[in-house]
C-alpha cells in the first residue's frame, strides 16, 4: 500500500500532468457525448498518469536519476586528486 501511495503522489512532471489533463478532457468529452469509445480512451491516459507509466507498462524505456555524490574535498573549492599506482 506504501508504494502505491508512493507512486500517487511523488514525481509529478510535465508530461505527467498533460495526460491527466488529457485524460481528464477526454473523460468529459465522452461522458457529455454519450460516447464510450472516448471514455476508453480516456481511461488509457488517465493509467498512465496515476500510475506514472509510459507505452511501455514495463518502463523498458526509463533511465533512472543520476544521485552525484558529492566529495567533502571537492565541495570546499579543492580538487580532488586521483593516484595511479605505477609498476615496474
């Protein structure tokens, strides 16, 4: 339950909000048509948009975020020097 509640409400961006507002659009539009195909589709952009999933359901597609960590050394304005053992 964690997680979904997780999935709901983190990570909303742009793209995320167009398909619920098209979705939500769609939904009207069916409902004040009296059309079901229109509701069906509205029902594919509305999933994607609450469950943050994209064409491919297997989110074959995503990249996960780059976290840099970063170096105390680093982060004071010195460089951080790199050592290479060298043999003979």
């Amino acid at each position: 339950m964690n997680a979904i509640k997780q999935r709901l409400f983190t990570d909303w961006h742009l793209v995320r909000m167009m398909r619920l507002g098209i979705g939500i659009m769609m939904l009207v539009a069916g409902i004040h048509s009296k059309d079901w195909t229109m509701g069906l589709f509205s029902s594919f952009f509305l999933y994607q948009a609450l469950t943050n999933t994209g064409c491919c359901g297997t989110q074959s597609c995503y990249t996960p975020k780059v976290v840099k960590k970063t170096d105390p050394i680093v982060s004071s304005g010195e460089e951080a020097i790199d050592f290479e053992e060298v043999k003979l």
